[in-house]
C-alpha cells in the first residue's frame, strides 16, 4: 500500500521501530536487575558478620544505584527514539492545511458517524420497501491523536478504518496506516489519495441524530407507491435522513466508505483535502526531516 516515494521514509520508521523494541527489551532487564540488587541489598543487612556485612552494603549500594542510572537512560533513549517530524511549509501550503484540520474538528463533532461495510442490492417490491439497497454499518473511531511512532507539533486526523482493524493518520503530506496490532504500517502520499464527497438518504431504524436533517418518513412496509402496506400489522413509519458520506481510495487498495450525520462537515472536509492536494501538486513538496537522531543504547 506504501507510496512509492515513501519507500525510504517507511525504511527510517522501520528501523525505529526495531529500535524502541530493543529498548524495551533492555529496559525490562534493566529493572529486573535492580530487583535482584535490592534483594541483595536486604541479604547483605540481614548478614550477622559485620566488616562482610559493610562490605556487601556498600558494594549492592553501588550495584543498585548503577541499575537505576540503566534505567533512567535507556528510558530517555526510548523517548528519543520515536521520529519527530518536521514539515517545512510555505505559506500557500500551510493555509490549506490549516482548513484540513478545522474541517476535521468540525467533521468529529458529528453526532453519529459510521463506516459502511457492505451494501446489497434488494427486489424492494418483493420486500414490500422504498428502499433499493441495504447497508450494514459500523460506527466509526475517529479524531485528533498520533501514532506514537511519528511525533508531529498538531495532532494528526486519526481515522478508524479496515472495519476496524487499522487507523489511518492524516500528517501534512502522507497518510501513515498503522495496524491494530502495530504488526504493520503503510505510508500513502496525500496526493494520490482519491476522495470525494456525496450527499446520501438514508432511511434509518436507528436513533435519530441530533444533528441531522430530515427530508421525509416512509412506511416500513409499502406498496408500490409508497403508501402504507396495511397487511402489516406493526408497520411504522421511518425517517429518512440526509448524510453526508466520504469515499477514500488509494492506488495501494484503501478503500473506505464513511457516513456522517452532518452533512456540511464531510463536503467541508473533502473541499479542504481536494485544495491541499492543488496546492502540494503545484507547489514544491513538503520537505519531511527528522529533527532528533536515534540515540545509541546507555
């Protein structure tokens, strides 16, 4: 799924990656050193022979406090460790940016937001429905935080997808896709991502949100022409609401389809995507560094 221009991108978070899991290791040890220390820090003042016993403290003194410097350090290398990106943006790069990231904000106050899962087309006279396909949906994860790997000065947008199984951060100039279980990671270039916006009714069984738009009710069960199919007994009218839905696609095999109860924040959203892809397409490219090396190991 990796942009081939992040190829050398995705290689530096590889290896830091690799680099905090031996940190960890080292810091697990580490600890588990200083419990043995302190064990025998206690056998050496529960000794009875007293130049042995003087002996002993001071030498476990010094083995303890030396366990402890370990860990001290190899938890500073495990904070340093995690990449810390800047991004060098002219001004006509940073006022799109900016929108993206209001657009988003604007976009997670949605009431209710789903991911659709699958549709199927239905014969809605055989099921006695308006409706002419049905949608299965999930509600959908989705805000500002970062992946503990990439360090960046603003929260990226953070969104659930892969019916859950992966979030997608949205940074300046890539998209980083983590796995649920970290196990793997895919770096998209913003530019190549396809999205667009639509504005969709929907009939919902559901709690109605508090933010959306009703544009009618219909029966749950109808006839052809829509009035009420009095055979049921407990037929009920539905609302259908207006939503509005984000499809995102990438030339790596993303692909999602998102709902929203609002039906400005997903077309605001999409606006502000499709302005900053102009802008990075025209202008020169964000230029991406790291601003804090990996440190060695204490």
């Amino acid at each position: 799924m990796t942009s081939a221009g992040l190829d050398s991108f995705k290689k530096l978070l590889l290896a830091t990656r690799e680099r905090e899991r031996e940190i960890r290791s080292d810091v697990t040890k580490a600890k588990w050193q200083v419990a043995f220390s302190w064990a025998a820090r206690a056998l050496a003042w529960s000794t009875l022979a007293p130049a042995v016993s003087k002996s002993l403290r001071t030498s476990v003194n010094t083995a303890v406090a030396a366990r402890r410097a370990d860990v001290t350090t190899l938890k500073e290398n495990l904070a340093a460790s995690h990449i810390s990106v800047s991004f060098d943006m002219e001004t006509a790069v940073a006022g799109p940016h900016r929108r993206m990231l209001e657009a988003f904000d604007k976009l997670s106050m949605s009431n209710r937001s789903w991911a659709l899962q699958t549709s199927q087309q239905i014969d809605h006279v055989k099921a006695r429905s308006v409706a002419r396909v049905v949608v299965s949906r999930r509600a959908l994860t989705i805000g500002r935080r970062s992946d503990p790997l990439v360090n960046t000065n603003d929260l990226p947008l953070a969104i659930g997808i892969q019916n859950g199984q992966a979030t997608a951060f949205f940074y300046p100039g890539f998209i980083l896709v983590v796995s649920a279980g970290k196990a793997d990671f895919a770096l998209i270039d913003i530019t190549e991502l396809e999205i667009a916006y639509s504005r969709t009714e929907f009939t919902e069984t559901e709690a109605i949100p508090s933010d959306a738009t009703m544009a009618r009710k219909v029966w749950a069960k109808s006839n052809k022409n829509g009035t009420r199919d009095k055979r049921f007994k407990d037929n009920r009218e539905l609302p259908v609401m207006i939503y509005g839905e984000i499809n995102l696609k990438s030339p790596g095999g993303m692909g999602e389809a998102l709902m929203f109860s609002r039906d400005d924040a997903p077309r605001e959203f999409v606006t502000a995507v499709v302005e900053l892809q102009r802008v990075l397409k025209s202008e020169p490219r964000l230029r991406v560094g790291t601003t804090r090396d990996l440190i060695s190991k204490g």
